[in-house]
C-alpha cells in the first residue's frame, strides 16, 4: 500500500504544524512549500484543493468552515478529496499539531480505506472524527 502524502493548507501554518508531522512519520507538503511564500497568501482554495488532491495528497486544514462554503465545497466534491479540519481555527500551532497526532491512527485509517469526497471534523482528543456535510 502506498504511504500517504498529506498537503497542509495556509491555516495550519508553515512551520510548526508540519514540522510536527513530520517528526511524527507523516509525509507532509505545506503550501508555502509548493507555492512559494506570495502565491500560498493568494491562492484560491478552490484551486489547491483541485491540485492537491490531484498530487493524491490526503488535505488538512484548520477551517472547517470549507464544508458550508458552496465553492469549496464544490471544489471538494468534484476533486472527490479527503479533507481533515480542525473545529476549531483558534488553536496554538502546537495545539494544532497535538490535536491532528491525537487522532493519528484515525485519520490514516480513514484516509486508506474511504475514497473522497468527504470532510472530516477532528475535535478534542477522544472524542472521533466527524463526517461533516457538504453544502454544495
């Protein structure tokens, strides 16, 4: 089985929450990396969530609210990617990063076994994931 890649979108931040990641094992690209640092501040979400998921990156981000917002959630079901947001966008960059390895072992399996599209919520250690609906 191929390794997942994961894609962190601007919220998640350029340096500590994929840093993290990748101390913990994770294959991870940040948009500042593949866009450099002026083209990640103005790219449409639209647009890296179609590329992103084109590269057959796994997509996490700290906006939940992608799922009620009918572009990208449009953009989410016709790419048919698989998106893991934080509920909650006023975490530190290293509760950002805690909460994402908190729930390790979910997201891989959820990532390995279900094709996109789907946008899963991932709340407080302990408490799951959640299949959020798109409104599209």
């Amino acid at each position: 089985m191929a390794a997942l890649r994961f894609f962190t979108d601007r919220s998640l931040g350029d340096h500590h929450v994929p840093g993290a990641l990748r101390a913990a094992g994770w294959t991870v690209v940040s948009m500042r990396e593949r866009y450099g640092p002026i083209a990640a501040q103005q790219l449409a979400d639209i647009d890296w969530i179609h590329e992103a998921t084109g590269e057959g990156e796994v997509l996490l981000t700290g906006d939940k609210a992608i799922a009620k917002r009918p572009l990208e959630a449009r953009a989410v079901l016709a790419a048919g990617a698989r998106v893991f947001a934080l509920g909650s966008s006023q975490l530190t960059g290293a509760a950002k990063a805690g909460r994402l390895l908190g729930h390790e072992r979910a997201i891989f399996r959820r990532a390995r076994s279900q094709r996109g599209p789907y946008i899963v919520s991932v709340s407080v250690t302990g408490q799951g994931l959640q299949t959020l609906k798109l409104l599209g």
